[in-house]
C-alpha cells in the first residue's frame, strides 16, 4: 500500500466578484520517508507539537502559528534544521527551536524539546 499525506490549504480570493474558495492539495510520496512528531515546551502555557516530513527530496515542518498551521519548508542551514513558512522561521538545533518572525526581525518562540 502506497503511504500518501495530503497538505491543504484553503485561499479565499479577497475580491467582491470572486468570494469562491479556491483550494490546493499537494500530495507527497512517504515510501522511504521518516514522518516524526517533538513536542516543544515554549515557556508558560505555550507546548508546540511540530510534525516533521523528511524523505531524500523534501523537508517540511507542520506546526501551529497565530492558530493556523502552515506547512514550513525545509531550506539551507549551516547547523540543525531550518524551515521557513511565508515571514516565518522555524529553526530546531539538538534540543532547542526557535520560531522567528522575519519580516519584523522579532523571536517570537524559544523552545525546547519535551522529556517524554
């Protein structure tokens, strides 16, 4: 059985005449792909489930921003794991993550893998 997983992402058209939705489904190939899930401790009352999608031709990192979960590409990185999402960085080294607003050049999350 061939494993699929289907990222979607809905885009409404913001004019007047167009308020039909529009959607998009990629699907990716996981034979041969490590799909795993770390949960982050990111200070008070803030815990990240990040899920990671790492085959030989992609990366990608799905986690939670401003209550949306947008799918991160995985991107060059001197050390660790980088991935970017529209102005968002999500960088994970060893036990640590940091989730970076570029844009505003503001950190927005520091985290750290739970013990589990």
């Amino acid at each position: 059985m061939r494993n699929t997983i289907m990222i979607a992402a809905i885009l409404t058209l913001p004019s007047a005449s167009a308020m039909a939705d529009t959607s998009l489904a990629i699907t990716f190939d996981l034979d041969g792909a490590d799909v795993a899930t770390t949960t982050y401790d990111c200070g008070p009352d803030t815990t990240l489930a990040v899920k990671y999608i790492t085959s030989e031709a992609n990366a990608l990192a799905l986690l939670p921003v401003e209550g949306a979960e947008r799918v991160f590409a995985g991107v060059v990185a001197a050390s660790g794991s980088r991935y970017v999402s529209g102005p968002y960085e999500w960088w994970a080294d060893g036990e640590t993550a940091m989730l970076t607003d570029l844009i505003a050049d503001k950190m927005i999350l520091e985290c750290e893998a739970s013990q589990q």
